[in-house]
C-alpha cells in the first residue's frame, strides 16, 4: 500500500462497538423492564385465565421460512413434512384464540421483540449517521477505484429486481439499489438476534405475570435471576462446584421456595442440566426443608414434554411441576396422530402431570 492510500488512523471509527452496545441496550434488562410495563399498562387486567394469552402475544413469531406461528424447529416444519401440518393447525388454533385472522395472526403476537428492533433501529440509524462523515475520511483516499459502498450486495438486489421483472418499470437507481440491501440485510440481522430476547424475555414476561395477579404477588416474593445463595434456605456454592443462578424463585409467606426453570423449548442438552441444576440445589439446601422445582415452557415435542414429566430424582419425579403455557396447543397441533410419545403425552394432560400455566397460577392463589 501506498502512502497516497494509507488509511488515516486518526479516524476513531468505532461503529460496530457502538452497534453491539446498542444491540444491548434494545434488549437489556431495562429495556425489557420498561417494555414490559408499557404492555401490561396497554393490555389490561392479568388474570389466570388470560395469561397465556399475554405470553403469546408477547413472545410468540411467526417462522418466515412458512409463513405461520413457530411451535417447533423450522427445518422439520417445512411443506411436506408431519409438523408443516402440525404447524397449520397450531397456527388456525392460536389465531381463534387470540381473536385474529390467519393471515392477521402477525400483527396480533411477537410485541417485545418487534418493540426492542425499533429501538434498536433507531439508535443504529443514529449511530450510523454520526460516522458518516468519519466513514467518507477512511474512504477518501480510495476515491476513484470503484471500490463498493457500505452495505452493497449487489447478488441479493439482482434476485429482487429479477424476481419483481416487469412490474418494475424502470431500473433501480444504485442509491436505491444501495437501500434495498441495506433494508433486507438489516431484516434478517435483526430476526437472529431474536435468541438475545427470547431466553431472560421468558422469564421476565413470567415475572410480571406473577407480579400482576394480586393473589399471588401478596403471598409470595417473586425473584428473577438470582443465584442460587441469594434465595432463603440455600447456602453458597462450593469452590468445586459451579454457581448456580435460577431463572425464577417464589417464596412463599410462610417461607415455601419454588424454584422455577423457564424454557421456552426443551433441547437435550437442557434435560441435562435440569438434572445437574437440581442436583446442586438438593445439596445446597439448609433449612432441611422441601422446596418445589417446577419446569415452565412451550415446548410442542412430545416425547421432550413426556421425559419431563417422567424424569426422577432418586425416588421421587424431578419436577414437582410441569407447566406448559397451553397443553392445548400440542394437543391441537399433533390432532389424531397416535404415533411414538403422543398418546403418552396425552395420558400426562389428563393425568393432570402437565398442566396449563392457568391451572399452576389458579394453585399459587390459593396457597
């Protein structure tokens, strides 16, 4: 390289520093927590029997690669295979419960997370207008060279134009073509960072709840991501032993603990570390006393939801509860199919060895 085309160092051009943070910011802890408020102040009463509802319209999105409400892995939800069927009618299911049309669902659900990308999107746009002008100083010395702007793809505005053919009556001016990737590309970002929510927005969207039916909030103290020796009756973790924090703990007036695992979804790897999370909360314990472990989640596999009911602990089951958002939406989803685990799944309903979030908060009230 030479000296007419060094790049000036003096240029402090610290954009991706600055969009990580902001990523933060759109999803942090106070950002959910004012969010959140917004929400509920917005929406009314929490009750038992609606807070599903409240959930669903929080957190659930709808899969873009199928067009319909997500209940389980997108690969093994496309067209042709068993769980497009099972998302179909997860989907049709859902929508009535909400008051929607299927093809309305959208606007109807997925409210934190689209909440956090417009804050994000703005403060991405404020940073990135900041360091325009730091962005032309690095590029000036390569002015002339056809070098391509920030943010061009031109394969991707290629498959657009292509694809829109002739409805498109003239050609694409290259700031415009410039503006369609950058929009497109920002798009899916933003769709992956859906993990950075969906984990901590579980259980905060949780939290709430709790805190929003007086029943409850009145009886129990409801902590939020707190180690495991910041809850009463446990004693701090050894030097060899890994630190433990819980999702969600209640204690009771009367001093009970439920410690509750919030999972969206139940992957394999999770199933092992309830167990080895229990494990330590077991030998940490100090009041010689019961405590509940409850598992929380949406998960639509059956086999998972039926191995999380059977899980044992020495001779006793794992969870003192297992608590889905709405059995009924697996039921519906899976409809007369009677193959593997489904039945089973179906034995654990009506057993009443999983149960619905109403029916868990309806016994918290009346604790």
């Amino acid at each position: 390289m030479t000296d007419e085309t060094q790049i000036p160092l003096e240029v402090n051009f610290d954009l991706p520093q600055r969009a990580e943070e902001a990523a933060k910011g759109a999803f942090g802890v106070e950002s959910r927590a004012r969010l959140l408020n917004q929400y509920f102040e917005q929406n009314g009463p929490v009750s038992a029997e609606n807070a599903w509802l409240h959930a669903y319209r929080l957190l659930l999105w709808i899969d873009r690669r199928i067009g319909l409400a997500h209940c389980y892995e997108s690969d093994k939800c496309q067209p042709g295979r068993p769980w497009y069927l099972r998302s179909l009618r997860f989907h049709d299911w859902v929508t009535q419960g909400l008051g929607a049309t299927p093809d309305t669902l959208q606007q109807q659900i997925d409210w934190l997370f689209n909440q956090a990308i417009q804050s994000l999107t703005a403060a991405s746009e404020t940073i990135l207008s900041q360091n325009l002008g730091k962005a032309a100083a690095q590029r000036r010395p390569f002015e002339g060279r056809s070098f391509p702007e920030p943010g061009e793809d031109p394969e991707l505005v290629d498959i657009i134009v292509n694809t829109l053919g002739d409805f498109l009556r003239e050609p694409l001016p290259a700031d415009v073509r410039r503006k369609v990737s950058e929009r497109v590309t920002t798009h899916l970002a933003n769709e992956n960072k859906r993990k950075n929510l969906l984990g901590e927005g579980f259980e905060d969207t949780l939290a709430q709840i709790l805190r929003r039916i007086p029943a409850v909030a009145q009886t129990h103290e409801i902590l939020v991501r707190k180690w495991l020796h910041e809850i009463p009756g446990f004693r701090p973790a050894r030097k060899t032993m890994k630190d433990r924090q819980v999702d969600l703990a209640l204690v009771r007036a009367d001093g009970h603990r439920i410690l509750v695992t919030a999972k969206w979804s139940v992957r394999s790897d999770r199933e092992e570390q309830f167990r080895a999370d229990f494990a330590d909360y077991a030998d940490l314990e100090s009041y010689g006393q019961d405590f509940d472990y409850v598992l929380v989640t949406n998960e639509f596999d059956a086999a998972r939801l039926v191995r999380a009911c059977d899980n044992r602990a020495q001779n006793a089951p794992l969870f003192s509860r297992v608590v889905h958002l709405n059995p009924a939406g697996p039921v519906v989803a899976y409809g007369t199919d009677a193959r593997g685990q489904v039945p089973e799944m179906r034995n654990r309903i009506e057993s009443k060895r999983l149960i619905s979030l109403e029916a868990w908060l309806t016994d918290l009230m009346r604790a």
